[in-house]
C-alpha cells in the first residue's frame, strides 16, 4: 500500500539519514550517555554500535518493507537490534536502560527532522512514520534482551554443574564427592561420570559421596544415590555415602527408603576412618606404602 | 486430636497471622524454588529442623509427582492455626493431569509408573500427619497435606 506520501515520506526520512548521518549519530551517543547505566560499554563501541544500526536502518527503508516490518523482515537492521540489546544484556544493563536507547533514537530522529523540514504535513507524516518503525525496534530490543539474559542464565547453569561436583583425593586410595545443592538426574549423570572415571584413574578402591551439603533427600535423591553406588561397586570398588545428619535419617526411614545395603556414616570423618580401616585389612601393601611416606 | 490420628484435612483456620502463597510448578528449577519456599514457611511456622526436613521432603515428592505426572501444577501453601495455639503448614498440590488410576495402590510403597523408588505417595503420608488425596482419571490430582508443630 505504497501510496505517494508514503514513498515521499520515506524518501524524506532515508535522505535525512544519509545526509545527516554524523549529527544523529553523535545526538543518539550523547543521549544514550546521559542516561548513563551503559558507561560498561565505552564511547567508541557505542558509536560503532550506532552507526550499525542508523545504517542498517536507513537501508531497510530503501527496501521498501512496510514500515513497521523493517526491523522485524530485513535481516541487517534486525541484526544490528538483537546486537544492541544482547550487548547491553551481557554488560548489565538494566532492561529499562536498555529500552530506552532505543526509544532515544526515536527522540534524536525526530528533533532532527524538525531541523530539516520546513513543511508541517511532512514532518507529521515522518513523525508517524518513525514512531512505527522503531516501536517495532523497541519490541524486538526487550524480546533480545530477555533472550540475552537466559542465555547468560543457561551459560551458569552448566557451569555450576561442573563447579559443584569435584571429585577430590582425600587419601591414597580414597575419593570423595562433596555434594552440594540437590542431586537431580542431570548432577547425578555429572557426577557418575566423574566419579567412576576418577576411580580408573586412581586405581581407587573406596569412594565416598558426602551429603552434608544436600538440603533435602527424597525419594528421587536416594534413587539417584543408590544409582551412583551400584555403579561404583560395578567398577569393583566400595562406596560410603557420609553426612547423613539426624534429621535426613528420620526422613529417609519415615519414607521407607531402605539403605541399609550401604555403608552410611554421619560425618565425613566417620566414612574416611572406615575406609582407611578397609584398605588396611584389604590392602596391606598401600597401607604398608602409606606408613613409608610419612616417615 | 493427636498428630498422626487425624484424617480430616480441613482443620480449624484461625484469620490471625494466616498467610497463604501458590507457586506455579511447570519446570525444574520450580522445584527447587518451592522447596525453598516451603522451607522458609516452615522455619517462619517454628518447625524444628526434623520438622522443617520433612515437611520439605513431602512438599518434593507432591511437587515433583505434579511436574512428571500430572504434567506441572501448583503448590499452594498455608499456615494454618488451631485450638491451643496449635500452628502448622497446609500444603496444596494440584495438577490437571490424568489423575489416579488406583489410589490405594499408589499409596503402597514400591508402586511405581515411572523410574523411580516406589515410595513417593506412601512415604509422604508417613511424613505428615494428616493426608488427603483428591483424583479422579482425566481430571486430575490434587494432594493436601498438613504437618503440625510438634
């Protein structure tokens, strides 16, 4: 529905683009600078940043898109928006900051439209034309903001698996797991894999799993635990699980939870004077190595 | 009226100091934040830590069978009063899932449909004292518990 204003409109607002790239540039930086919160950024990166997106815009224009299709359906200009706000998302900087660029764009073009136009039809005409094209840029900027910031989410998510569940030697022969926070099935497979792999490579014959810092023990807790010691005694090696505090121990009976095929202790000193017991009586050669190295 | 003896869920409410919040339950970061929700209603309820573990523990079971069965629901919970100053926790989980075929069943331990232990529903009941299940096939599950400060 390209009528005649339509095409006058937007050839105004694209020539204003081209030939007054630079003061509209350096009016969105400064605008966006006043209203602080994005000084993570940098000036330089901010106009590079900005630059993009003028251009991309003003090129999308030219496509002769709908207006309010332009940020949505033509690709540069889309990317130069997502980029804007995801950039901001990973600097921290707050939804509301981060929205408000865009709408200051909104302010800058306008004021220097009205620089430049002398006739009053016209500039009512840019003026709508411009509310459409970036209240399209401003949805899409929240909608990639969000998206930026679950990214980062997800990102921490996998890395705190992988930071909760060290495997660690805490004697010749005994490994230990530390657990903290829950144990679902994805921390479970984590730590499965740790541990088994850990104890090929030490030649391990006790391991322990620590529960001291796992709030609560339910049913799919346990199944998991019991899971994870069956694995290890396929390996041909023993596991204990430690930190069975009095209140787990009255939960897990109350559930009917039956562990009594595993070798439980309440505290990790507990599990590890039991182990040491273990290889003692099973392994004399590492204990007798043991008694050399400390001398 | 005893902990343990009693069966009727809809114990005395007293208006002072009653407090209730829902939490939604669709994904599994929801279950660790309404165990922790539940945690701190039982530490504000004066639970000891016997009392706060297992009442959270039960509240995990109900979450987590509304999530995997019942396809996500709500947990709702309330602090409850009755005569003597009595204070405790009700806890309402609610899903729109394909209910219950055989409750008795479900409440048998080592009764399981998925790949877990068994003793999910028979185990919580043990870990409260009054229980009450609510399901019919198709129109869902709904689960209220409730634990009294002992």
């Amino acid at each position: 529905m390209a009528t005649e204003d339509d095409l006058k409109v937007r050839d105004l607002l694209v020539r204003v683009l081209r030939e007054h790239d630079a003061e509209i540039l350096d009016l969105w930086v400064r605008a966006q600078s006043e209203r602080a919160a994005v000084t993570a950024l940098g000036e330089r990166e901010l106009r590079s940043e900005a630059a993009g997106v003028i251009a991309a815009l003003r090129e999308g224009l030219e496509t002769g898109l709908p207006v309010g299709d332009v940020v949505e359906r033509h690709a540069p200009a889309r990317e130069a928006v997502v980029r804007l706000s995801v950039r901001r998302a990973r600097a921290g900087v707050d939804p509301t900051a981060t929205a408000l660029a865009t709408l200051a764009l909104k302010d800058t073009l306008l004021d220097v439209l009205r620089e430049h136009t002398d006739e009053p039809g016209a500039l009512f005409s840019a003026a709508i034309t411009v509310n459409r094209l970036l209240d399209a840029a401003g949805a899409l900027t929240f909608a990639s903001y969000v998206e930026g910031r679950e990214e980062i989410i997800r990102t921490q998510h996998r890395q705190m698996l992988e930071l909760s569940t060290p495997v660690v030697r805490l004697w010749r022969g005994v490994l230990a797991v530390p657990l903290i926070g829950t144990l679902d099935s994805a921390r479970t497979q984590l730590v499965m894999n740790g541990l088994l792999e850990a104890i090929q490579a030490d030649e391990a014959p006790v391991a322990i799993i620590d529960i001291t810092g796992v709030p609560t023990v339910d049913t799919v807790v346990a199944h998991h635990l019991l899971q994870t010691v069956t694995a290890v005694r396929l390996m041909g090696a023993e596991c204990f699980i430690s930190g069975i505090r009095p209140a787990i121990a009255q939960t897990i009976t109350q559930l009917g939870i039956d562990l009594s095929t595993i070798t439980t202790r309440a505290t990790l000193a507990d599990a590890l004077a039991e182990a040491v017991r273990l290889l003692d009586a099973d392994f004399p050669d590492m204990a007798s190595e043991r008694v050399r190295s400390a001398l | 009226m005893r902990p343990g003896e009693a069966s009727a869920v809809d114990a005395p409410v007293s208006p002072v100091g009653f407090t209730e919040s829902t939490h939604p339950v669709r994904d599994e970061p929801d279950l660790l934040a309404t165990r922790h929700a539940v945690r701190s209603a039982a530490v504000a309820a004066g639970f000891d830590l016997v009392g706060q573990t297992m009442i959270v523990t039960a509240a995990s079971e109900l979450v987590r069978n509304a999530y995997i069965h019942g396809g996500g629901g709500t947990l709702t919970i309330s602090a409850i009063g009755a005569a003597h100053g009595r204070r405790g926790l009700r806890l309402t989980v609610a899903d729109s899932g394909p209910g219950i075929q055989d409750v008795e069943a479900a409440l048998t331990d080592g009764f399981s449909t998925g790949a877990g232990l068994g003793h999910g529903l028979g185990g919580t009941r043990r870990l409260v004292d009054e229980f009450a299940i609510d399901t019919e096939a198709g129109r869902g599950t709904t689960v209220t518990v409730v634990r009294w400060v002992t």
